[in-house]
C-alpha cells in the first residue's frame, strides 16, 4: 500500500512557536484578504495552541490590520462581481458560508453597481446563448438553459426573466 505523503508546512505546524504562528498568519492575511472565520479555522491546524491562544491571535491580526472583516466583504463581493461575474444570490450564499453577519452582507450587496450588474448578465446571457444557438434552433430550448445557466450563477429569477425574455424570446 502507498503511503501518502505529508507536505513539509502540514507536518511542521504542530512544532511552531506562538510567535512563528503568528508571523505565517500575519504574512497568510497580507497575501490576500481572510475572513474571521477562514483564520480561526486555520488556527484549528495548528494544534499546540489553546482556545486562549487563538483569540489573542485573533485579536492581534485585526489590531495591526491584518485582518479585517468589511475589507474583506469589499473585496470578496467586488471580485466575485468584476471578475466572475456572480449574482447576488451566490454571493450572498458564499459570504453566510464563511460566517459573515447579515447586516455586513446586506450593505455589501447594496453597495454593487446596478449598471455593472446589469451588463454582467447581459454579457454572460449573450456568451451563453452563442454557445447554444450550434446546437438547439428553438430560442425557447435555449432561453430555458440560459435561464438555468444564470440561475447557477445566482441572479434573481425576476432579472432573470426579463433579460432573457428582452434579449432571446422577442428578438431571436
């Protein structure tokens, strides 16, 4: 039987001392922006630490800035956005995932341009449904999978609807 191998980091992390933890988390949080409950379930790797330790961990990223809840959000909702073009749905979902408060996710959410996320769907809408025209003549077969192809995405079915019905039923 093989024996599975164990990265150099994934053994050592038991043998760190507070002060190198805190040092790979403090460089872990520059690198990318972490939410507080992706840190505190790093910190369950490293197993010589105690409840204690970790918070006082905790407490001393965020003092020093290294971790920071909305600057996350920003972030995380922003990329989610531009770069994936998601929904609000999926964003929302992701964000309740990680143990985001209900408020923060609210302000986020509401902080998206409108324009922006309109042109998102239109975008993935029209790519989507150039994709579908080699394959399936009936506009109604196609708006069907876009709708679900957007839906997966999570837009709202009333933006949905309405895209779908202003850009393929009425006009192919």
């Amino acid at each position: 039987m093989k024996k599975m191998k164990k990265s150099r980091f994934n053994q050592l992390k038991r043998d760190f001392s507070f002060e190198e933890i805190k040092s790979k988390l403090e460089f872990w949080c520059a690198y990318q922006e972490r939410s507080v409950f992706e840190v505190e379930n790093k910190l369950l790797d490293f197993q010589n630490l105690n409840e204690s330790q970790r918070n006082n961990l905790i407490e001393s990223l965020i003092e020093n800035d290294f971790l920071n809840e909305n600057r996350f959000i920003e972030s995380f909702v922003s990329g989610k956005i531009n770069i994936k073009k998601w929904g609000k749905l999926k964003i929302k979902y992701h964000l309740i995932s990680k143990k985001i408060p209900s408020q923060l996710i609210t302000l986020a959410l509401k902080s998206v341009d409108n324009e922006v996320y309109i042109n998102n769907i239109g975008v993935l809408l029209l790519r989507k449904n150039d994709q579908l025209k080699i394959k399936y003549s009936d506009k109604f077969v196609r708006a069907s999978k876009v709708s679900n192809f957007l839906t997966s995405k999570g837009y709202e079915s009333e933006l949905i609807i309405k895209v779908v019905n202003e850009r393929i039923i009425s006009i192919d």
